[in-house]
C-alpha cells in the first residue's frame, strides 16, 4: 500500500508506503542483488554479466505511476491522494567495492548525463511536477544496500524543502532584483574562507549558514535553472569538482564518509526564472567517531544546532588540520 497523507500542521504531503518495511536489509555478502549477474550464479536485478551504468526502477517504490487506489478515505481536514510517481535506481558501476569518489571523472561525467536524461524524461511524465536525483551512503544515513548507487524520485508535487527555497528566491528577487544564489555565491567568492574547491564552471563552500557538519554546497557560476541547462564544459567542470569535492570527504577521517546527496532543481513544470540549480551534501560525522543526531530541536522545531563553525569545516576540508 502506498499512498499521500496531507499534514494540516505542516501543509506538506507524506508518502506512506507500508511495503517498504519488506524491502531488501543488508543482503549476505556474497551476495548482492546490484551486482552484475555472473554465469550460472543466481540472478541479480541486472541481467547482464557486466555494465556501465544501469538504471531501473525500484522494485519497492515508494509511488508508482499508475498509482493504486488510496487505501484510507480522507476527510476535509485529513487529505489523502494517490501516491503517484516514479522511483528509479541508480547504478553507478558494475564493482561493489568502489564508491563515487573513487571513480575517474570520466565515469563521474557520464553519471552526470544519465541524470540529464533521467531527469527530462521523467519530468515530461504525466502528473510528475518535480525530479529529485539523490544519492543515500554509508550506514549512518541508513543505507541498506551498499553497492555504489543513488535514486531518483518523480513526485506527483513539489517537495517542501524546495518550495520553501523557490519562494525565498522569488521573493528576494522580487525586492532586490537579483538572484539569491548568484547573491550567495559573491559573498562566498569575497569572503574565501568557506570556499573548499573551485573552478571554471562551479564553486564548492561550506555555507555561512551550514546545518550539518561539513555540509557542501556546490552552485555553477552561470545562472541556471536545470540539471539539464548546463553546457557540455559545464558538464565536465561539475564532474571534476564533484570528484574533488568527493576525495576530499574521504580524506577528511581516513575512511568513505557517509552522506546524503540532493540535486536542487526547478520544478518540471513552470517558469521558475529566480532560481538556480545547486547540488548539497549532508554528511552527519561531526568527528571520526561522533555522529550528529538530529534531535528534539532539530527534529521537532527545525532548528539546527551545530558543534564548529563553517570556516573550521571548511579549513579541515580543505586540508588545513
């Protein structure tokens, strides 16, 4: 059963999707349903004994396209609606022991076009208003296969952390004129302490206002709307910084830090002129040993609390222990 419950309180949907509590949890080693499926061993999602990268859709989606009928009649005040959209799955490579950060920026540069595709595609879907590519790893972030891969969900609605920042950047344009993104990005660019990576096309900063520890923003220069508005050497740039981006994360404690990458694009449907294309990772080690928790302030009022200041995050990022 999968299905939109409508939150008075928060006026945002939430997806209930009670079949994922039977999805695949941390399969045997020697065995992993992402792997390519070898001669004569038992079959894997990918029938094929080797690939680049491999998209499919969920087999434990949390919409689907056509969705199934509601399985709650709502009332005036508790909407329900069909959870209508599409899940997919990313593979990055055919090795699972690899992780993104330990790709070339070839491959890395062609990930970045299968998002591109994925992206139109889906988005030109009936009913679909918005395409979220994101990428879930490492344990602490509750990954449950750790084969090298990242999702992508179409929602039948416009996800309420990016409507909050398309109303901000509409509304700061609006009284200024400017776009609130370029705006960050000159101030990052003046101030230089947050700035861990940049280069011709991209620039990488830990934000003034950073909620997670060393949280990454990664923001093209031009001004773009879309995943799919970038140039074929803008393309390039953002798989190059991605990648050093990426290494230096794994080199901050020594080991593949665990994190949460998200795409922040335009909605698939409308003119959206005020905002500007960015990726943001959320990693949740605040030391090599301790985790940030998302707690009672976080969790219930919204508000984040954090233990360094984004120009420390940013020097140990950038190598200056």
């Amino acid at each position: 059963m999968s299905e939109l419950r409508w939150n008075p309180q928060l006026r945002q949907w939430v997806i209930v999707a009670a079949h994922r509590q039977d999805r695949t949890y941390k399969p045997p080693a020697d065995f992993c349903p992402l792997c390519p499926t070898l001669p004569g061993a038992f079959p894997t999602e990918v029938p094929a004994e080797d690939y680049d990268i491999v998209v499919f859709e969920n087999k434990f989606p949390s919409l689907t396209q056509p969705a199934p009928p509601v399985g709650i009649k709502g009332s005036e005040l508790y909407r329900t609606a069909p959870a209508e959209g599409i899940c997919e799955v990313v593979l990055y490579s055919p090795d699972h022991r690899t992780t993104l950060a330990r790709e070339p920026v070839r491959r890395i540069g062609n990930l970045i076009s299968v998002w591109i595709d994925r992206s139109r595609e889906l988005g030109s879907k009936p009913n679909i208003r918005y395409v979220l590519v994101f990428e879930n790893k490492g344990d602490a972030v509750g990954v449950t296969l750790h084969h090298p891969h990242g999702q992508i969900y179409a929602f039948p609605f416009i996800p309420p952390t990016i409507q909050t920042e398309l109303d901000a950047a509409q509304e700061h344009h609006s009284s200024t004129g400017r776009c609130l993104y370029c705006q960050i990005l000159e101030e990052e660019a003046r101030d230089q302490v947050r700035i861990i990576a940049q280069n011709s096309g991209f620039c990488a900063f830990v934000p003034f206002f950073a909620r997670y520890p060393f949280e990454v923003h990664l923001y093209p220069r031009r001004h773009v709307q879309y995943l799919a508005d970038l140039s074929a050497a803008e393309q390039e740039a953002l798989a190059s910084l991605l990648k050093d981006v990426l290494v230096k994360y794994d080199e901050l404690f020594g080991f593949p830090l665990p994190y949460m990458m998200v795409l922040h694009q335009a909605p698939s449907r409308g003119e959206y002129p005020y905002y500007h294309f960015h990726i943001e990772f959320y990693p949740l080690n605040r030391t090599e040993s301790k985790l940030k928790y998302l707690a009672s302030v976080e969790s219930g009022a919204g508000t984040f609390i954090t233990d360094m200041t984004p120009e420390d995050q940013a020097a140990k990022l950038r190598g200056e222990k």
